[in-house]
C-alpha cells in the first residue's frame, strides 16, 4: 500500500508512520521538515499547507491512502482534501470527540450533533477546528473519507504529558495523592491501537464517523496507577482519596490530575463514549500494564515529553508538588 501521511512526525502522525512501516508499505510524509526525525525509507515532502502554494509538493504523486492529523484551521484540511482528491483513494481524518455539541450525553453515539463549525474557517475554537476539519475532509472525498473521533491518547510519544506527569510522579516516590475511587472505570487508546485500526480501515475503504476509544472500564484508576508503580519500580505510596475531598480542594479533573474525572462529573462523558461501531470493525486495545510500560520506557529514553509538533505548546497539565503535599495533608 501506498500511504500519505499529512504531518507524521507528532504523536499520531508519528504513531500511524511506524505501524505502516512496519507492515512494509510505502509511507510518504508532507511537512515543514523542520522537527522530528523519521523511520528509514520513509519519503519527506516539504511544504507548509498554511502558506499560498504551501502543497506544490503534493503535484504528481499518488496514493492509496491518506491520513490527515491536523488540529489547525479546516480550511487547510479543504485545501489538502481538494489537493489530494483525485490523487489518493481514502482520506483519513483523525478527529475528536470534542466535537459533540454541548451537553454531550454519557454513551454519546456518532450520530449525536456536533458543533457549529463551517469548512473554510480560519479561526475558532478546538472543537469548532475539529467538527470543521470533518466537514471540509467530508465535502471533498464523500464516503471515501473517515472520521476518526479519538479521545483520550495514551501511549509513547505522547505530547499533552498525561500519562508522562502520573509516571513521573510515581517515579519521585512518597506519597502520591491518588484521587478515588480506585475501581473507577477508563476509557482511552493506545496511540499504536489507533494507528493500526485506521490503517485498517483505510485498506478497507471504510467511510463515516467513528469513536476510537476503549470501552469503558477497559482499565481503572486503581490499574492504571498499580501499572505505573511496577514500570517506574517506584516506591511510591498511594494515597487513595475520596473524590469528594479532591473536588472539595479546586482539584480540576483531567487537567489538576490528568487522566480522572470522577462518576457524576460533568466532564465524566470523556470517559463514557460509545464505541459499538469502532470495536465492530476490528478496534483491540492492548492491557493497560503494557501502555504504561512502553511509555516509561520511551520516556526514559528521550528525556521527557516533546513539544507538539509544528503546533502551538498547550498548558502544562498535573498538580504542582506544594499543592499535592497540602492536600495530602488536609486529607490527613
């Protein structure tokens, strides 16, 4: 197979280039070329699709498949679909879940509203990008395009530090405010899960939107955390802590302690998608244990958590130490 990537060398983009190498096809990316290195025999096209002629290098080339990453403005989205369109078979865009308009039901389904967002758009908000950029890949390649609304991403290479500021936390040792309750149930994707299920469904020519995400419960808090302390060989006591007294305390699920957001919480739809339709066309999602492993070993071995690449830095996310020590001790 031959496959484009538009970007390739970020989180997902990078994620979904190694599973193609791996099966042995013929991987070409378009980027700046300015960060990121690449697998071997993998072919670098340079071009900034946010520049007047930015796409010239797409001219004359042809695929089987493409897989679009970008977070930007949907126009660009447009301009590469309408690049692309008689060039590629497939168009893979790999949205969010942020997309679903407000209030977003628990077990949110594909066929829910999304967002008021329109194609050519040069500004907005992430969401409004996002429900954008599906509108733009939709409008150009039909039932040849894919929606991909991934959720939480975990796995190596990860650019938010999600899953990195647990791991690094565990690593410091002591003890580690750990927010109830411990059999609260997950839902994410191992980043390579993602990459391997839409290179399938590209081979498949599978078309419409999709919620790529675990199920619910795949995991729990209390798992995830256990995995952390067994990769980092920390020891690390877990200070298992009533969510209410977290929440009490101006904790911010997902963001003050990335990853949880506790029963009943209004972000609590993060982690309560539905996922019939991926799961139905062949989505597995490996035991969290090796997730965790995997990242702490990429993490060691490049330093710490990369900047997005060719995007704008996001906040950084995870309680700061004084913060934690003062709640660990008002919780006594």
């Amino acid at each position: 197979m031959r496959l484009l990537v538009l970007g390739g060398t970020g989180f997902v983009g990078g994620a979904t280039v190694a599973e193609a190498v791996r099966r042995g096809w013929s991987v070409t990316v378009f980027n700046r070329g300015v960060s990121g290195a690449l697998p071997a025999g993998v072919h670098r096209l340079r071009g900034d699709r946010d520049a007047p002629g930015g796409l010239a290098a797409l001219a004359g080339g042809e695929w089987d498949l493409v897989v679009d990453t970008w977070d930007g403005t949907p126009r660009a989205v447009g301009d590469a679909a309408r690049a692309l369109r008689d060039r590629a078979g497939w168009f893979g865009y790999v949205s969010s879940g942020s997309v679903y308009a407000r209030p977003v039901p628990h077990g949110v389904g594909e066929d829910a509203p999304t967002v008021a967002a329109e194609p050519d758009a040069v500004d907005g908000s992430y969401a409004q990008f996002k429900a954008g950029g599906e509108r733009a890949a939709t409008a150009v390649f039909g039932d040849r395009a894919l929606l991909a609304r991934a959720g939480l991403i975990l796995g190596p290479g990860e650019d938010i530090g999600r899953l990195p500021w647990w791991l690094h936390r565990v690593a410091r040792g002591g003890d580690v405010l750990a927010p109830g309750p411990v059999d609260l149930p997950l839902q994410y994707v191992d980043v390579r899960d993602l990459a391997a299920w839409l290179l399938d469904r590209g081979v498949a020519g599978d078309g419409g939107a999709y919620n790529v995400l675990s199920r619910t419960g795949h995991a729990t808090m209390g798992e995830l955390l256990d995995a952390c302390v067994a990769a980092t060989g920390s020891t690390a006591r877990l200070r298992w802590t009533d969510p209410d007294t977290v929440l009490a305390a101006g904790v911010e699920p997902w963001n003050d302690l990335p990853i949880w957001v506790p029963l009943g919480h209004e972000y609590r739809w993060l982690q309560e998608r539905g996922v019939q339709l991926a799961h139905a066309t062949g989505l597995t999602c490996r035991p969290v244990a090796g997730t965790v492993a995997d990242t702490w070993a990429w993490l060691r071995a490049v330093g710490g958590v990369p900047p997005r690449a060719g995007r704008p830095a996001r906040p950084p996310v995870g309680l700061d130490p004084q913060r934690e020590a003062a709640l660990l001790a008002a919780a006594g």
